[in-house]
C-alpha cells in the first residue's frame, strides 16, 4: 500500500511539473498513470480534469471533477471546477446552436 501510494504520488507529482512546462498531453499521461496504480487517489483527477477542462474537453473534465468527489466529497476545489465546469459546458452550447 505505502509503496502504491508512494509511485502514484510520484506520477502525480511528475504530471505537476509538466504541467508548469505546459505539456499538457505528457501531463495526463502521468495524471492517468497515477490513477492507474492507485485508483481511490483524488489529486490526479483533479489535476487531470483541470487540463481537460482548460482544453475544452467539457464531458471528460466533468466525469473526473465527479470522481473527486465521489472519493472525497469535502474536496473544494473539485466541486467549484465541477461548477465551473458546468457553466461553460452551457455557455459553449448556446453559443453553438
């Protein structure tokens, strides 16, 4: 367990300076990877919701923003990315149609 948290610490923490250097693919990549070692760790979903969300990729920013709450509900920057979220999904439709 501490050595699974420690590797998706350590992706996450990887995807956080590639984030700073703006590579936000390579970012996600780690983000993903992070989850994938330790699926019930909030802050790479976060993380990667925030580089979905200021890609425009709306649907999968919301599904992990969602994630983050659903493992810890008290998480208030996912809830105010969550809403955030929501709101530009909308405004973005609107002006579509």
């Amino acid at each position: 367990k501490c050595i699974t948290h420690d590797l998706a610490t350590a992706f996450n923490n990887r995807g956080q300076i590639k984030y700073l250097r703006v590579d936000f693919y390579e970012a996600m990549e780690d983000y993903t990877s992070a989850i994938q070692t330790q699926p019930d760790f909030e802050v790479p979903y976060y993380n990667r919701g925030l580089i979905l969300y200021r890609l425009g990729y709306y649907d999968e920013a919301l599904k992990d923003f969602k994630k983050v709450l659903a493992l810890n509900p008290e998480f208030e920057d996912a809830s105010l990315s969550l809403k955030q979220t929501i709101l530009d999904k909308e405004e973005k439709q609107r002006r579509a149609s």
